[in-house]
C-alpha cells in the first residue's frame, strides 16, 4: 500500500482542517517546500497535495508552490482543488503534477471530467469521491450533493476511471481511526464487472495511529493519504520509512 502524506495549501502555507471546516485551520508551517523535502528524505515518494485556496474559489490558486516542490524534489504529486477548466489541468500538469484530482467537477461537469479521462488516460486522473453520510460533497466540502457515493464511483468506474480518494469528512482532521466499513463497503460493491476496471481506492481522513495502516492494506486500499497525524507526531515520519521499507 502507497504511503501519501498530504500537504494542503492555504496563503502559501502549510495547513490543515478539520472536517474540512476554514475556521478550524491551524497553519504546521510557512514553508511547505521544507515539509515536501523532509517526507523525501524519509524514503517518501507520493505526496497529496491540495490548493484550499483554488477548492473555494473555483480555480487554481498555489501552482507557484505545486512548481516549487516538483522542480525541487522527485515526489510524485497528485494535485487537487478547485480544477474546474482545461487551462486549470494545463497550469497543473505544467506546473509537475503527476496526476490530478477532480471532485466538483466530477459531478457539475461531467462531460468535462469524462473529455479530460479520455484525453490523459486513467492513470493521470484521479475522481475525489469526498462523502459526508454517504453524500458526495463537492465545493472544498462547503456543499453537499444530492449524489450517493457509491453509485457515483461505479459510474465513473464504468468510464474507465482507475483511481479514487474517498475522505469520510466527519473522520477528516478528527484523528479518530479512517472508515473502515465503508472503505470495505466500496471496495465490495466495486469489484470489477466485465465492463468496468478495478479500482484503486486512496483512504483519506481519520488515520490517527501507525497500527491502522496494515488494516487498510488489508482491506485491499491501494494507499492511504496521511494528514494531521504526521503533523500532530501520532505518527512519525521514521515508522513510515520503515513501513516502506518493508513493504
């Protein structure tokens, strides 16, 4: 199972949320160049990295910082928030991103979402399934849509999408253990069918001690994002190199 450790983004600055609230922020560090390179130097090679600041006003905001950290390290970044036009995945894709990550857009403009699968391929483009009870939240999590979660990963996975984050917002920022049953409950509902491909789904929010890592590669997670747990020391960056090492 991927280890990603996730930088979100807000001022240039390297904060986070909980449940995805603004007014929870606590900032960890003004530089997050320095957070990208001390995950590297700990035998890190993914990092999630999230524009909080695009997620709320509908465009890409902090490419300056996604440039930044790909040109000054080999981290292979997955980007996201607030993707919501061809010049947006563009400025992402120029500015180092290895793959790209679309939630709102996934559900306002699917046709769009579908254009930029077909264009660059299911490894590149990653659906953000974000849920709130099972509803699909969209808009940095400031609105919930009418859409069930699962119903809405198998349509896109009929589509040829291969890789999914689910966040379970309530778990998110809470360090309080990730959804295992409903990580389990997707992975069941979404095995492959003759037409769809295997997913890869991505755990995100919640993870709060190093023990739940191998749960989550059992369960079948093809990785798992690590927030607030890194950054609080529940988790320390020595045991995630020993768990890549490992692995």
């Amino acid at each position: 199972m991927r280890i990603i450790p996730a930088i979100d983004i807000i001022d240039g600055k390297c904060v986070r949320l909980s449940k995805g609230d603004y007014a929870t922020k606590i900032i960890y560090n003004e530089n997050p160049l320095e957070v990208a390179k001390e995950f590297e130097a700990h035998g890190i090679q993914y990092l999630h990295l999230v524009d909080l600041d695009g997620a709320k006003s509908s465009k890409i905001v902090n490419h300056k910082i996604l440039e930044q950290i790909a040109s000054k390290t080999n981290l292979k970044i997955d980007f996201g928030g607030g993707l919501k036009s061809n010049s947006d995945l563009q400025i992402a894709f120029e500015s180092g991103a290895n793959q790209v990550t679309g939630g709102s857009i996934a559900i306002k403009n699917p046709d769009l979402f579908q254009e930029w699968i077909t264009k660059y391929g299911s490894e590149k483009i990653i659906l953000g399934a974000d849920a709130n009870n099972e509803k699909v939240a969209i808009s940095g999590w400031l609105e919930e849509s009418n859409q069930d979660l699962i119903p809405f990963i198998q349509n896109y996975q009929e589509k040829g999408i291969q890789y999914i984050i689910c966040t379970d917002i309530v778990k998110d920022g809470m360090l309080e253990g990730p959804s295992f049953d409903l990580y389990k409950k997707i992975l069941k509902q979404c095995s492959v069918k003759s037409s769809a491909v295997e997913i890869k789904l991505i755990a995100s929010g919640g993870i709060s001690t190093f023990d739940e890592l191998p749960k989550l590669a059992a369960l079948g997670c093809e990785g798992t994002i690590i927030g607030k747990a890194i950054y609080e020391n529940r988790i320390s960056l020595k045991q995630l190199e020993n768990y890549i090492l490992m692995s």
